[in-house]
C-alpha cells in the first residue's frame, strides 16, 4: 500500500500533465479524423460518416473559394511576420543592450497589445484607418498593418526572452581574441539568438494566420482563411476547411521539430 501511494506521488504531476496535453489536442485530432470524412450525405460534417481519402486527392472546395482565402492568408501572414520580426528584433536588441530615456515605458507599453482584448484594438485600428481617410480602402494593406502591430509585441517579448538570457562571457572571449563588434555579432550573437527569432517568427505566422476579430473589423472586402470558415459555417463547413487545418497543422510540427534538431546540433558544436 505504500509503495502504492510512492509510486502515485511520483508520478501524479507526469499524470496530470499528460491528461492536460491529451485534453488540449482533442480539437486537433478531429479536425485530422474529419479531413477523411465523407459527409457528402449528411449537412452534419462532424459526424463521422465512412473513410475517404477524397478531400485530400480531390479538393473539390477549392471551386468555393477557399483557395483564394488561404493564398490572401499565408501572404499577409508571410508579409507580417517578416516586418514583425525585423523591427521587434531590432526593438528587442534597443532595450536590452542599451540605457536611454523612456526604456522603462518603452517597456510597459510593449505589453499593452498583448493585453487588450482585441476587440478593442480592431476597433481602434479601424478608427485609426478611417480618421486617416482610408475607410472606403480597407483591405490587404490595412489588414496587413493590424497584423504587424499585434504581432510586434509578440516578437520584442520572445527575442528579448532569448536575450537576457544569453552568457556575455562568449562575446567578451571572442573580442578578447580581437574579433571585430561586427564579426562578434555574426560569429556569436547572432547565432545564439536566432532561436529566439525563428521561434519568435514563427509564433507571428501563427497569430497571424489564425487571427479573425481584429482582421474581421479591418478587412473590407477581403476575406481571410478565418472569415471564410466563419461565413461557412452558416451553411455547412466543407470537408477541405479540416484538410487545410490539418496540413497546417502538420508543417507547424515538422518546422518546430526542425528547428529544434538545429537548435540541439549547434548546442553540441558549441560545448565540444
């Protein structure tokens, strides 16, 4: 009996950690499941009908567009995260490595779009478009803006994450072997830090790509991958909608592993 209650001890945070991870892919496992669904005779898509491979080899939705709303998607997601990353980088950097007025605040403000409910930003970036006289112009520009703003914060908080835990003791070695600022910063700074920025890129893709309320307000005319499965959903969601959420979901697991394989290999260069 008590080694019963040891071993229960032992192993109950594993437990429970275990259950809350099972817990939380649930909705990803039947999105996989119903992108093989054949539900051509049922308007109840979640509702597992017989096994097909169809939606796969033959995306027949594509003709109802949904093709259009995830190419509109990963573009602005591709654009957003790239100018996101750069400029929270460069942001990251400012406020770790250097002293200025205003750093304190700089700081506090950073975390204001992380915290808004963003039915408050969209709206007040819809207020900022149409004051500045692009109301009758909403669309992929001003979507694409929306995007960067939120997706800022994110990128300054996971670089500089990255950053402040980083050994300066590697640096201050290599200029002590007459490395030049800039050879430093290539050879050593950037090598280290460029987790944090792949990470950092890659949770503004995802943000991104998967954003409805704050695109919904700013979109116009344009419809996103989001705003198609929302409309969809009035009338019956297409078997293709779980197929694109599945790959997705997919590359998301191949790029993080990738990254963290990398990650490991350069860890090991480094110790030997």
């Amino acid at each position: 009996m008590r080694a019963a209650r040891r071993w229960v001890g032992n192993h109950l945070i594993l437990g429970l950690g275990l259950l809350i991870l099972a817990y939380t892919f649930v909705p990803i496992a039947i999105v996989v499941l119903m992108s093989f669904n054949d539900s051509s005779k049922s308007r109840n898509v979640y509702k597992f009908q017989k096994f097909t491979t169809d939606h796969w080899l033959h995306p027949h939705g594509w003709a109802n567009g949904i093709w259009d709303s995830v190419l509109l998607s990963i573009s602005i997601a591709a654009c957003a995260t790239v100018i996101a990353t750069v400029l929270g980088t460069l942001a990251a950097f400012a406020l770790v490595r250097h002293r200025f007025a205003g750093r304190s605040a700089a700081n506090v403000i950073i975390f204001l779009p992380m915290a808004s409910p963003e039915i408050v930003m969209g709206s007040s970036l819809l207020a900022l478009f149409v004051s500045a006289g692009y109301g009758g112009h909403l669309g992929f520009i001003t979507i694409l803006i929306a995007h960067i703003m939120f997706c800022l914060s994110f990128v300054i908080v996971t670089v500089k994450a990255r950053l402040a835990g980083l050994n300066d003791n590697l640096e201050q070695a290599a200029m002590d072997l007459y490395a030049t600022e800039s050879q430093t910063f290539r050879r050593i700074t950037f090598p280290l830090v460029l987790p944090g920025i792949v990470g950092a890129a890659l949770l503004s893709f995802s943000l991104s790509f998967d954003d409805f309320i704050i695109t919904n307000l700013n979109a116009g005319q344009r419809v996103t991958f989001p705003m198609y499965v929302y409309g969809a959903n009035q009338r019956g969601v297409p078997m293709e909608v779980n197929v694109i959420g599945t790959a997705m979901f997919v590359i998301s697991i191949v790029i993080v592993v990738g990254n963290e394989v990398v990650r490991r290999r350069q860890e090991k260069a480094l110790a030997a």
